[in-house]
C-alpha cells in the first residue's frame, strides 16, 4: 500500500523539531482532517540553509513533512515557489488518494512561509 521511502520517513522522520528566530516558523492546518503543520526555516539570502518541522497529523503528514524538509534544504525562494502537491508525492514514493491531502498541506504551508518570510524580511 506505501511505498518503502514513504515508511521510511514515517518511522525515521527527519528535520523534526522548531527552529528559533531568526528562523521563520509558520502553522497551517487541514480544517477537514485536522492535520497540523508547523514549519520553520532559516534562510541565509535567498537559499534555505536548515528547516525542521513538526506535525500532528496522520501517517501520511509525518511522511510527506519529513520528505519535504529534506527536499527544501538548500533551495533558494524560487524554487520553493514552484513546489507543486506532485512534487510532494513523488518524494515519498507516491501517496494514495485518500491521503494526497498532506501534499496539499505541505505545499500550503511553504506558500505561507514564503509570504511570512518576505513580510519579516527574512
């Protein structure tokens, strides 16, 4: 049903944790499921240099949230800004529909950390 790379992540999660400022950390939620995701990165210019995360959510969010911190390391603003739910997906070996929902809170919440860090300045 799951990929290997996917419960790989689910059982070893990487980047877990919050980084303080000057780190930008953003929430979002899932108002459906409930799923929360909180996502906090440090930027040196315009590249991501450390991100970490945390997650209350299904086994799907722990997976995707952690193959996203992995995939957002060293990318600079414009290429985080082109994160598509796919490219998500792809990173943990592909996700069932019922749970292509944490693609989408992943990438809403780099959205919202792009738009938080450029309103902080970061």
């Amino acid at each position: 049903m799951y990929s290997e790379v996917f419960l790989d992540h689910f059982k070893n999660p990487r980047n877990v944790g919050e980084l303080g400022p000057p780190a930008v950390t953003v929430e979002i939620s899932n108002p459906i499921c409930g799923d929360i995701l909180r996502l906090s990165a440090m930027f040196q210019g315009d590249r991501i240099v450390e991100v970490r995360y945390k997650v209350r959510g299904c086994t799907a969010s722990i997976a995707s949230g952690s193959a996203l911190t992995e995939w957002m390391q060293g990318r600079t603003r414009q290429e985080l800004a082109g994160l598509k739910a796919a490219n998500v997906e792809a990173s943990v070996g592909g996700l069932i529909p019922e749970s292509k929902h944490a693609a989408v809170l992943c990438v809403d919440a780099v959205k919202k950390l792009l738009s938080e860090a450029g309103r902080q300045g970061a």
